[in-house]
C-alpha cells in the first residue's frame, strides 16, 4: 500500500478517501488508507534513508513489468517482491 499511495503520487492521481473505501477491501482498510497516505507523501530522500536505491527500482520494474502484462496490483507486489 505504501509503494501504491507514491504511484499515485509520481502520477499525479488525486484520491479521497471516499475513493479509497469504494476500492480497497473491507478489512484494514484504515491501515490501508493511511499506508496510501504514507506512501504519497514520501519523497526520494525519505525513500532513499528506507530502501538503497537499486533494491527500490528493481522492485519497481519487477512490479511495472508485471502490471503492465496483466497482473493485478496486489498479485504483481507480491510477485514482485519475491523476485520471482
């Protein structure tokens, strides 16, 4: 959630909270919305003190590749964090 709330950040998609809940499902959605809301409001600093630089970019290729061939969001994090 937290790498969903900077895409939406990078691309410039506004959200409401009302949004949110219609999207995401039933259980922890708070934790979930606030996640988001971490996530947005990261910058490449803030990202660079959590994660070395080459670890986040090549999670984020994993996940682009597979979301963009098909995958749904929560599956393509998952796979790509597993770097499989």
């Amino acid at each position: 959630m937290i790498a969903l709330g900077r895409l939406l950040c990078i691309c410039d998609v506004d959200f409401t909270d009302e949004h949110l809940r219609e999207a995401l499902p039933k259980k922890y959605v708070d934790e979930n919305i606030a996640a988001i809301k971490y996530g947005y409001g990261l910058d490449r600093d803030s990202i660079k003190a959590i994660v070395p630089e080459q670890a986040a970019s090549r999670f984020a290729e994993r996940y682009a590749e597979r979301v963009l061939a098909g995958t749904a969001p929560a599956e393509a994090v998952e796979l790509a964090a597993a770097r499989g």
